[in-house]
C-alpha cells in the first residue's frame, strides 16, 4: 500500500529529474517533417467579389415611404463592392407629397453603403409635377439628406424661364434651390406689376 501511495508522486518527480536526457530525442521526434510554408502564417485575404447584373432595379425607402426608385440597364462592381457602376439609369425620386422627379443619365454610380447616387454624364432632371427641365453632367442625390447637389455648370428650363448657373443645390424636403457662381437668367412673357 505504501508502495501504491509514493509511486503517484515518485514517477512525475522522476521525468522531472530525466528531463534533460529523454527532451531532446522526443522534441527532435515530434518536430514537424517538411518545410514550412510561410503564407500559411497570415490570414488570407479577403478577395473582392466582382459581379455583372442586368436590369437593375433598386428601391429606397425612408420613414415607410418609398423615396426613390433607381432602374440600371446593367450595373457591376470594380475594385470596391459596396459601389455599383450603372449604365443608362432611370431613378424615379419622390417628394414629400409623392410628387416624381424623373432623372436619366448614361452612367452612374450607387453607394451601398451610404445610399447616395451620382450621376454622369448626359443628365437630364423632369420635375413633372413642377413641368421643370434640369440639365447638367453630374449630379448627386443623397437619399439620407434628401439632396441634390450640381457641382458642374447646369441648366434649368420651365415654362418662361431659363436659369443657367455654375452649380445647382437643391433640398427635397423644403423644395429650395440654390444657384451659384455666375447666374444667367431669360424670362420670357414677364410682365412687371
């Protein structure tokens, strides 16, 4: 029985005292076989999904009401995933009555992140409620803000009027414009109280 109790503590107390005879051959048995590869050392990196779609359709919403309707011919990813590069976009935006400004452009850029819009190139705005033309070649709408921002030369035709400016601002929810650096303005059929 006294024999039972000191091997429990004789046997660890005796690999601790071999330590330095039996740790070389075992460590040089367990070292790996091989070579070691290094990029097995770092994670793998994220490889970016680049994708094509055809007839693109993509809606916005805000408070429970539909804010803007954006149609694509075609859109795809390039190097960043979260922006999706359109071709011939169609975007439906509402107003705060529900009123539609159709906007067409040949090219264009959706964040999906950010949820803002940028259109390029042969950009044509329809405020139909308003019978208001707008014509520029970039064009930023932010769905979050509900604004359009103008940071190229544009030009604003209505019934009567010809409003051409260096940049156009425009605030959805107060229905204001602001137009800067060197306005030109035609009235036409203006009579003077």
């Amino acid at each position: 029985m006294k024999l039972n109790r000191n091997v429990i503590w004789i046997v660890p107390l005796f690999f601790i005292i071999t330590y330095p005879l039996w740790s070389i051959p075992v460590g040089k048995f367990l070292t790996p076989r091989g070579g070691f590869d290094p990029e097995i050392k770092h994670p793998p990196q994220k490889v970016a999904q680049k994708f094509t779609l055809d007839k693109v359709k993509i809606t916005q919403n805000q408070n429970g009401k539909k804010t803007a309707f954006i149609v694509a011919d075609t859109a795809y990813t390039g190097d960043n995933s979260d922006i999706l590069l359109m071709d011939n976009v169609d975007a439906d935006i509402f107003d705060e009555d529900g009123n539609i400004t159709n906007i067409i452009a040949k090219n264009g850029e959706y964040n999906t992140v950010t949820s803002l819009l940028t259109l390029i190139t042969d950009v044509v705005v329809h405020k139909t409620h308003d019978k208001q033309f707008l014509y520029t070649d970039l064009l930023h709408y932010d769905n979050d803000k509900r604004t359009v921002h103008c940071p190229g030369p544009t030009r604003l035709e209505a019934e009567g009027v010809v409003i051409k400016g260096g940049r156009l601002n425009y605030d959805i929810k107060t229905a204001t414009y602001t137009i800067d650096k060197r306005v030109h303005c035609i009235l036409n059929d203006f009579v003077a109280p």
